[in-house]
C-alpha cells in the first residue's frame, strides 16, 4: 500500500527522521535491564484523545500548561521498574524549534504523565508532540506524532436565546415542549452550546479517569441534556426541551469553541399559567386514623396539550416520615388513590401530574390540621390552678381525641417515664402524690395499636 503525504507532512516526516537518526547516536538500542523499552500507548493531551492527522488537531487550551501523557513499558511485562518517559514537541510550521521534557521514575503499565513547555505554546499555533520510552541506557522507537492547537481565547460574544411558542415577560399555558434556538451570531469560532436548567451552568468535564490513570475523554455532544453542536460554525441549534420542574422557567445557555471554552453565559426565562391537578377526598374531613380515597383529575388545558399518564403523590407528616409515590392515570387523565390518614398533627398532600410528553404540572395541594393530644383532667390538682399538697394524693384521668389508643406514657417534671395501659374506651387513670408543693408538669402522649406515638400535652398545675 503506498501512501501520499501533503509537503507539510513531507517536511515534518524527513526532520522526525533526522531527529531519529541523532538520537540513534546517543542512546544505545541495547536491552535494557527488565526487558527492551517499549513505544508509549495510550497518548492523550489535555484529558483529550490524541490526534495523528496534521489536518484534524486536537483543539486545546493551555493555560495551566498543557498535559500530556502515554503509557510506558518494556517486553518484560513481570518487571515494573521505573522507567522514563521522554516527550517532544515542536510547533508545525517550524520543526527545527524542538524541545523536550522528561518524566523520571514512570511506572510501566501506567499513565506517566508531563507538562509541555508553557513559554512555547502560543495561542492559535498547532504543534505535534511524540513519546518515547527509556530505560538505561535503552530507548524505544518514538510513537506517531499528535497533533494539537492552542486554543486559550474564549468566543467573543454570548449566545441568543429564542422561543416561539414561549415568549419571555408574559404568561405562556404550558403543556408543550419549549422550543429554543440558540444562535452564535455568526462568530466562525463557535461549534456548539451548552445548556442549563440550573444556575450557575455546571463546570464542563473532558474527562473521566479510569484504570492505570487511563482519560475516558466525554462526548459532550452524545449529552443531548446539556449540549447540542451548532449547524455550523458560527451557527445555531434548535431544542425542544420539557423543564424538570413545574411552573416558569429559565434556561441558562453559552457558547463552546472547539477547545471547549465558553462563552458568557445567556439565560432566557419564561412564564408558564399554573396548571396543578385536583385533589378531591371521599371524606372531605376524614379524622386522625380513617382510609380515605382520592380522587386526581387533570388541569383541562393541560390534558388537551398531552394526555396525563401518571401523578406525583408526596405526603407529608406522616410517621414514617415524608413519601413520595406515583399513582397511573386512565386514559381520561384521571386516577384514584387510597390514603390512611395518620399524620401525627394533620395530613398534607402535594400532588403534580406528568403528560405523556414529559411536561411536569404545578403541585395541587390539600390538607388538613387535627388535634392528637390526650385531655387530661384532676379534681384535686386543676390545670392552670392549685390545689392538693405534699402527701396529698391525686387522680388524672386521660381520654383520648382520637380512635384506637392502647397506652399512655407520662412523667412528672421531665421525670422518669411510665406507662399505663388504656381501657377498651382508651380512657386510663393514675394516682399520684407529691412529695414537696410548687410548680409541675405533667407531660403525657398517647399510643396507638400501630405503634404511632401521638403529641404530647403538657398539663401545668401548683402543688400548695
């Protein structure tokens, strides 16, 4: 197979390969100990794949230096002496300016990673870089060259944000997508956008780090969540986006250049007419206790855009703490779910739907307030007043608000705590005699047959 190289190219082979022939002179191509060093794999500059077409260069920014690195070896895979790793570089349009950087004590098998010279990376130049492995007084062939362009200026101006179907500064009925189109304004160094639904626009990663140190540089443009190539340089892209939270919205939008600097960042807000669900109880007061079930009907309009398929259901208070749960919707957008009310001090709903196209409603709410605390009442020591004294006995008597208590646990000033067993009514009485006058606290809280503890009541009496 023959192979045509450009003049650029042809001048670029013939000084790698003066450059080969020189350094065959000083280093001797013996084995070294452990095996004979072996050309670099893995080459990657800036987190970013290397690149070995002249024509097609990596575009990166340098400005903290520009990293580059490769894997080392050597044929004796069971010996992980150190090694070195040598890195040349020099910029295209002048291969007689070359320099090079070394880095002692790589560990075969392993990234090793170096900084190319900053003072000769100018902004706008395409330089190629090559590595070499050495051992002793052993090198390994050079690898193929990679080629980068110093990119460190970011695009000049921020992008322009539009919707037509969802003007900014005035109220919008929601239920489609939001159309955008982002445009570069015609600034050749723009290939693509980034976009956000959260401010600030999060940091843009090149980059994971995998095993032996290995770069798993991004796509970012296979993220279409969060990034879209312009048509053009220069050009524009259109979205169709559904926001992740219900009401208005702004969408935070920069530009990128190749090197994946951005821009100043644009943000395009609009305003969406609420559009929450129903809410409608079987029991428009249901006590503490009871099963109740709900009825979900969707906003009209919002079911005319898009079907609702499903409801959001988040009940807050309860004694397991706070759920969230989802809830089908039949065709005709509506749905049915059965709740026991047993939040402690009420029950509180927040329900959102979700239409076929993904578009998320504002929350429909529906609550309501209850009293769980015990009544406690005494003849001898009234609440609020003063009566008895010391060795003077007292009963109080506990009656529930609330169905289907089996205990009550009370203590006097934050005393020990006791237990008493409530009757098949879920009254229970205690005696009790002070044993010095002043003022008391009697802290009780009931128990119900599901292991709920209710709130408790402070009953604040005198002893004279």
């Amino acid at each position: 197979m023959t192979t045509s190289f450009g003049p650029r190219q042809r001048a670029v082979l013939a000084l790698l390969g003066a450059l080969g022939l020189s350094l065959a002179a000083a280093v001797s191509p013996a084995s070294a100990a452990g095996g004979t060093p072996t050309t670099p794999t893995q080459l990657f500059n800036g987190n970013r794949n290397c690149s070995t077409d002249a024509d097609r260069p990596t575009y990166l920014w340098a400005g903290n230096n520009l990293v580059v690195e490769g894997i080392p070896g050597t044929t004796d895979t069971t010996d992980n002496s150190p090694v070195s790793v040598r890195y040349q570089v020099w910029p295209v349009a002048d291969p007689s300016h070359t320099e090079t950087v070394t880095h002692d004590r790589a560990i075969p098998g392993f990234e090793s990673r170096s900084l190319l010279p900053d003072d000769m990376l100018a902004d706008g130049q395409t330089y190629a870089w090559r590595a070499q492995t050495v051992a002793g007084d052993a090198a390994s062939d050079w690898s193929v060259p990679c080629y980068v362009t110093i990119d460190d200026t970011r695009p000049a101006s921020t992008p322009t944000v539009t919707s037509p179907n969802y003007p900014p500064d005035r109220w919008n009925q929601g239920g489609d997508p939001v159309r955008f189109t982002l445009s570069a304004n015609g600034d050749d160094d723009v290939t693509g956008f980034q976009y956000s639904w959260t401010q600030p626009v999060p940091v843009i990663v090149l980059a994971d780090i995998g095993d032996h140190g290995i770069p798993q540089p991004r796509d970012l443009y296979a993220d279409s969540a969060h990034f879209v190539r312009a048509d053009a340089p220069g050009g524009s892209a259109t979205l169709d986006l559904v926001p992740p939270y219900s009401g208005g919205g702004t969408l935070s939008v920069r530009s990128l250049d190749r090197a994946f600097n951005p821009s100043e960042t644009t943000s395009y807000r609009f305003l969406v007419s609420p559009t929450p669900p129903t809410i409608t109880p079987a029991d428009p007061s249901p006590e503490f206790g009871d099963t109740t079930t709900f009825t979900l009907r969707p906003d009209a309009a919002l079911q005319s855009k898009s079907p609702v398929v499903s409801y959001s259901v988040h009940t807050f208070g309860g004694p397991d703490g706070d759920k969230t749960f989802d809830v089908a919707a039949a065709a005709d957008g509506t749905a049915t779910t059965e709740l026991v009310i047993d939040g402690i001090t009420g029950e509180h709903l927040d329900v959102t739907s979700k239409s076929a196209n993904g578009w998320l409603s504002d929350p429909a709410s529906w609550d309501i307030d209850y009293d769980t605390t015990p009544t406690v009442a005494s003849d001898v020591y009234p609440e609020n007043g003063s009566g008895g004294g010391v060795g003077v006995p007292g009963a109080f008597a506990f009656t529930p608000k609330v169905q289907g208590i089996v205990s009550y646990t009370y203590s006097f000033n934050a005393g020990p705590e006791v237990t008493v067993a409530a009757g098949a009514d879920g009254t229970a009485n205690i005696d009790w005699t002070p044993d010095s006058d002043g003022s008391y606290d009697l802290q009780v809280y009931a128990t119900t047959r599901t292991g709920i503890q209710l709130v408790t009541y402070d009953y604040s009496f005198t002893v004279d």
